[in-house]
C-alpha cells in the first residue's frame, strides 16, 4: 500500500495532470502484481503557479493498494 498524487505538468499552452496512481498500477500489473484498489483518498489545489496561468485545477491523491500474485 501507498499513497501518490497525480501532478499537473505545464506544456506550451495548457497542463495536464499526470495519473501516476494508474500508470504505476498499469506496470505493477505487467509483472505480477493484482492491483487490488485505487481510492481517491482527496483532491488538493494545484500550484500558485499552475492557479494563476491555468485556474484551479484539483490534482488527486489516492491510496493504492497492490498484491503479489503467485
């Protein structure tokens, strides 16, 4: 079990928010592990930086748990 955030990254003229609960879960999968569940445990604000350019974008954290098979 862990807990991670999704961050927002700034390309030329938007950010996006990266889904690192999923992507880790995605190749936890891809060598041997049961992604058991992925609970958006809250929302925070995004950066000042991010506010002032992009609005207020929530970013999640989540609690990721994760099982060995076999």
């Amino acid at each position: 079990m862990f807990v991670t955030s999704s961050p927002q990254y700034s390309l030329a003229t938007e950010a996006k928010m990266v889904p690192v609960d999923l992507v880790l879960s995605e190749m936890a999968e891809e060598v041997g592990f049961k992604v058991e569940q992925v609970i958006a445990a809250r929302y925070k604000g995004n950066s000042s930086q991010h506010m002032g350019k992009y609005g207020r974008v929530p970013v999640r954290e989540s609690v990721v748990i994760w099982q060995k098979e076999g």
